[in-house]
C-alpha cells in the first residue's frame, strides 16, 4: 500500500507555483508533487555500503572503540 506524505508549512507563493506547474502538466498539484519527488529522487545515486563504512571509519578513526564481542558478552550477562 502507497505511504502518504505530508508537507507542512509550505509557503504560499509556492504553492501557488506548484498548483501552475501542475496546471500546464495537465495533473492535479499532489500528482506533480509525486511527479516532482520521483524524478528528484531517481537522479540521486545512492552510495554503496562499502562508501559509507569508509566514511563512518574516517569519522571514527582514532576512538577507542569495543569489541562487538564484548558487547555482546555484556549483554548476555545482564540476562
């Protein structure tokens, strides 16, 4: 089932601009908001797993950080 959007505090002007855009589109506003989103999105390249592991490391490079066997010893200790 499609998920709803909603959009608060949009300034009028804009809304405006969207319900003309849609007007000479020839679909409702909420269809060019959708229409809006979707090529929006489709452009943007998602990164790669492997990109943000390297990233989160260079942000955490030099931290101590725990074992996640550690982690999970600990955890099951509290049981």
């Amino acid at each position: 089932m499609p998920a709803n959007l909603h959009v608060r505090n949009v300034d009028d002007d804009l809304i405006l601009r969207l319900k003309r855009r849609a007007a000479r589109h020839g679909r409702s506003a909420e269809a060019e908001h959708r229409e809006i989103l979707r090529q929006a999105l489709s452009a943007e390249v998602e990164p790669a797993f492997e990109e943000i592991a390297a990233k989160l490391r260079q942000m955490t490079k030099g931290r101590k950080h725990t074992p996640a066997e550690d982690l999970l010893r600990e955890g099951r200790n509290e049981r």
